[in-house]
C-alpha cells in the first residue's frame, strides 16, 4: 500500500534444509520454524523497548542492601522551574538533592567578579550534601537551567539513618570528600600552579581537620605548623593589637591561610579563626619542604600569595592607624 510504513525486517534464524517426511512431518516443521522466527521477533523488540541502563552512582553503589534500601524512602520529589534557585550561596544547609530529570547549574559569586560556573547537575547527580556533613553555609548557588525533578532529603532524615545504618554515614563521609577534593582541584588557585597529572598526588599529601566556630587554626606570633586549603566554612583573619581586634579579611573554599608565615618563615602576623563549622586539607610545615622540591611552581604561586597578602594587611593596619589618630586630640 502506498504510503504505508515498512514493518521491521525480522530477525535471522537461520536457513532450514528441505525437509522430509509427510505432508504432516513437514507442517510440524513449517510450525516449529514460525514459532522460532516470532521468538526472536519479540524478543528484539523487547530489547529495542526495554529502558535504558541507569549508570551506578559512586555514593548509592557503595552503600550494603540494607542500608540503600534505609537511604532511598528518605527523599521527596520536588519540581523546579527554569531560573529557580534550589540552592543560593551563603545559606544555611539543611539539605542534600539527588536529580531525576532537568538540567542544573552549580555557580559561585565572589565580590566583583563574575559567577563562576563549577559544574552541570543532570539525571542521577547528587548535590547539597556537603553542607550537612560540615553544617557550613552554602559555598555556591544551585540554578535549574531547565524545568528539573529533583529528590529532597533532609539532615535530620539522614541523621536519623546514620544512627541505624553506620555504613550510611561512613560512605557518605568519603563520597564528600572526593567530591570536596575534586572541586578545590578545579577551583584552588595553588593547585592551578601544577601540571594536572600531578594533582592527585599533591592532594594525597594534605590531612582532613575540622574546626568548630571560634577554633584557631592559627596563632598570631607563633611560628609556622603549616598550610591550610579551606575546603567548605569560612575562616576570619584577625590581628591584635593590645586589647584591640582588627579583622583583616574574611576566606572561603578554596583559599589558603598560613602561607605568609610558612613561606616567608616568620612568625604568623594573625589569628586564622573559624567563622563557622570548618573543613581544611592540612599540609604540615614537614611535608610543606619536600612537596616544593618536587614542584617548584607551587612554591612560587605560594611565593606571589604570601606578598601579595603581607602587603595588603600592612595596608590596613596603616590605614586603621591613620584613621585613630584623626580621633585624638592633644
């Protein structure tokens, strides 16, 4: 008929010699080989409709039966537009997300400088988690680029598995923190100063710390411990004087502290206090001298940050005594 679609070819079973036999011997094999023929039409047209594969997820794959089956219950379906946020920078974390559908967009904002895209969150990507392991603020944005499905658990929900199901809780702890050190890699600027093939080796040298609010990673007048990666928190740079606190800056994930005092080998020129619940990659002031031999580059990009940060906290702390002596009157 014209017009009409042309059926599927079916599929090869193989060609039967002439049977012999009677009429009935060879109806019998007529039968037989029709049966075989639909067989494997069917089948090839269940395989061409089956669902497609879904890809094992590092975090779920890892987790034992039990514990999965624990995990998955937890999560709530939530739907969001294009444009909506689902995660906005500085907030509080309460939240970890998983995609079912859509396109989302990872962005952080730092003070005059454009949004930095880090990642494209599609179907099975798990997202938000590293806030209810180090209860910091959000450290970027989540924007749905499209109308996007999403699952929702909660931190109370997830704590309350954790304290059934201790596998939950150790597997999602090493899940964030490959995520964590996968994303200061992209972002840090200390790694950007070595060869990509060589990062993995460097981030292996570093030691997880983690800090309370009010915790001095480091002391003003104390020699150098060693560098610290923020990894998720944010810490405040504070120098004394006498009675008297002056903050000189405020840093986040992705910045590095004590590399004035390790690399200009003197003593630190201020408290490194956390400003909230904190996760560092800790490189001691051992380990510091050999990681420099083996990549210089480093050392000089820690080098240009060390001057870099002396000379603008010798610019505040001018600039706040310039403006006391504007207040005293003789």
């Amino acid at each position: 008929i014209a017009g009409a679609p042309v059926p599927p070819r079916l599929p090869a079973v193989g060609v039967q010699a002439p049977v012999a036999g009677s009429g009935a011997e060879r109806v019998a094999a007529a039968v037989a080989a029709v049966a075989s023929a639909e067989r494997a039409l069917l089948a090839d047209v269940a395989a061409r409709e089956a669902p497609p594969a879904i890809a094992a997820h590092p975090l779920f794959s890892s987790l034992e039966r039990s514990a999965l089956r624990a995990l998955v219950p937890l999560f709530d379906v939530t739907a969001f537009d294009a444009g909506q946020v689902v995660i906005e920078q500085g907030a509080p974390g309460a939240e970890a997300y998983v995609v079912v559908r859509g396109d989302l967009e990872v962005r952080r904002t730092a003070p005059g400088a454009d949004p930095l895209v880090l990642a494209e969150l599609r179907a099975g990507a798990l997202f938000g988690e590293m806030a209810l392991l180090s209860r910091a603020p959000r450290a970027a944005s989540v924007v749905a680029r499209a109308p996007s499905l999403v699952l929702v658990a909660t931190k109370q929900q997830l704590d309350h598995v954790a304290e059934s199901e201790p596998s939950v809780a150790d597997v999602l702890a090493a899940y964030c923190r490959r995520r964590m050190v996968h994303n200061l890699v992209r972002t840090s600027a200390i790694f950007g100063a070595i060869e990509s093939v060589d990062r993995k080796t460097l981030v292996e040298r570093f030691e997880t710390r983690v800090f309370e609010p009010g915790d001095k990673l480091i002391e003003q007048g104390e020699a150098a411990r060693g560098l610290h990666l923020v990894a998720s928190g944010e810490v405040s740079v504070v120098r004394r004087e006498g009675d008297d606190a002056l903050v000189l800056a405020r840093l986040g994930a992705g910045e590095v502290v004590g590399e004035v005092s390790l690399v200009l080998r003197r003593p630190a020129t201020a408290d490194v206090v956390a400003a909230h619940p904190t996760v560092t990659l800790h490189l001691s002031g051992e380990r510091f001298l050999g990681v420099v031999r083996e990549h210089p580059t480093l050392l000089a990009k820690l080098y240009e940050l060390a001057v870099a940060r002396d000379d603008e906290t010798r610019s505040v702390v001018a600039q706040e005594a310039v403006s006391a002596d504007d207040f005293v009157l003789v």
